[in-house]
C-alpha cells in the first residue's frame, strides 16, 4: 500500500528529471538548492532587458512614443510660431506682388524680343551682310561727331542767332552726356549676351546697357534741328527717319535690349524740354563769361 506521504502531495510539486527519469516532489517551505534552481536567462535577453539605455531606445523607437513627441514638439513650437510672425523676405517670395509679377515678365519679354531682333549681332547672323551700314548708322549717333560738329559750327558762325543756336546744341550735348553717364552707372544693367563689343570710342560707363546714349541724343537732337531750324518737309521726314533708325540699329547689333533704347527715346525728349528751360542767350553767356572773369 503506498505510504501516507505520497497520497498527499499537496506541499509538494512534482519536479521531471529525477533518478531514473521519475517524478520527484520538491518541498515548497524549504529554500532551493542549486541544482534544482530555474537556469538563468540567457545573457543576451538578460543584458537587453537589464541595461536601461536600450531600455530607453526601445521606448523612445515605439510608435506611441514618436507621436507622442512629435504632437509635444508641435505643441511647444506651435507658441513661438504663433507669437512671431514670418519673416518679410519669405512672405514676399511666397506671395509675389503684382508689380514684381509684371516686372519679371517685362523683363522676360524684353530679353526674348532683343534677342530676336538681333539680326545684325555678328556676321553670321540672319543679317550679317547689313552689318557695315547699321555701325555707319551707330557712328552716325555718336557723340564725339556731334560734339565736334557744334563746336566747329559754334566757331564758323557769323550770326549772333545762330551762334545762340549752336551754343545752345553743344550745351545740350554735355548734358547728354552726363545724365546718361549717371544713370548708367547707377542702374548698372549688363549690355545683351550677344553682343560684341567692337563700339567706337567707347568709356568706361558704356559698358553699361541702360539706358541707350545713343537712343537720348537721337531723340534730343532731332527736337532740336526740328525746332531751331528752318528744314524743308523732306529734310525733316529725313530727320525723323535717322533718330528712328539709330535707336533701331542699336537693337540689331544687339548693343541694346529694347527697353534700353525706349527710355532712351523718352529721356532724350525730355532732355530738350531740359535745354529750352536753361537755355543760354549771347547776352547770358557774355555775362557769365564776364563774372568768372
């Protein structure tokens, strides 16, 4: 008959891996010896789940976690931003004004019409053999020719009306001259790609695009011969026919963008409105010549 002990396992256990591969029961109020204890973790699993740092990787790499930090990164930012308000630079790029809108598209159209009409930019362009005549016509405008054409006038006359006259032509010249030069080196616009620079007589601003000197000149002198002296209806068709071509010239040696020699012909028309305000008698100038004397 089995002994009491056995039908009572009930402070007991059954534990597999006794002798001879039998169940052995284990006390549970004494304490375990060694070589019944549980085998330790294996020391991968022990060394993930006791080191804290990747203990705190594993958290901080949880889908909880990440939104978590991203809806607190928002939130704390969301303060700042609110109370400071975008620079002006970003909401000027991001939200273009209509003035900067039709600019660049001015300005766009104006570098794509140059372009075209720049049929006599190099010899092998579409009109490279009206080359020669269109720098004839460029020279035609220049102001050294000008200038020593009033001076030589200004000394040959006879008249005190057309020494007044020419006086007054080669003061219109100087001025030309040097409003052109202040613009040109204030706005600074590069002549076109395209263009050679093989120019008569040219200083250190013509490099400068903006606006065309020979553009305001053309428009200048041609108000003025139409004015103060007395032409026949061909002579002054021819008149208008040389200001028009020297702007155009300008264009088809690709010198000039089209816009260059527009408000060139804009501000020569108003440099002789300029002129007829300051504009010197025989008398004045003996007068002034006199003060500085």
């Amino acid at each position: 008959m089995p002994s009491p002990k056995a039908k009572n396992p009930g402070r007991g256990s059954p534990v597999l891996g006794g002798a001879n591969g039998r169940y052995e029961f284990m006390s549970l109020t004494k304490p375990l010896s060694r070589s019944s204890a549980p085998p330790p973790p294996p020391p991968l699993l022990q060394r993930q789940g006791s080191d804290p740092t990747t203990a705190r990787l594993r958290v901080s790499e949880s889908p909880t976690r990440r939104r978590g930090s991203g809806s607190s990164s928002s939130s704390s930012s969301s303060p700042s931003a609110a109370g400071q308000a975008p620079p002006e630079e970003d909401g000027i790029r991001l939200n273009p004004s209509f003035a900067r809108v039709a600019l660049s598209s001015l300005l766009a159209i104006d570098l794509w019409m140059s372009k075209r009409l720049g049929v006599c930019a190099c010899e092998d362009a579409a009109w490279g053999s009206m080359r020669p005549l269109m720098k004839l016509i460029e020279v035609s405008g220049h102001g050294i020719p000008w200038l020593a054409g009033a001076a030589y006038c200004l000394y040959k006359s006879d008249s005190a009306a057309a020494q007044e006259v020419m006086l007054n032509l080669l003061m219109g010249l100087l001025l030309d001259l040097i409003l052109v030069a202040i613009v040109k080196a204030s706005v600074r616009r590069r002549r076109p790609a395209h263009n050679r620079m093989d120019m008569f007589a040219t200083f250190s601003v013509d490099r400068y695009s903006f606006p065309s000197g020979h553009a305001t000149r053309a428009a200048m002198c041609g108000r003025f011969l139409l004015a103060h002296l007395v032409l026949a209806a061909p002579l002054r068709v021819l008149v208008l026919l040389w200001a028009s071509l020297v702007g155009l010239s300008r264009v088809m040696l690709g010198r000039h963008n089209v816009t260059d020699v527009v408000f060139g012909f804009g501000m020569g028309y108003c440099q002789y409105n300029l002129v007829e305000m300051l504009w010197l008698s025989p008398q004045t100038l003996q007068g002034l010549l006199g003060h500085l004397a």
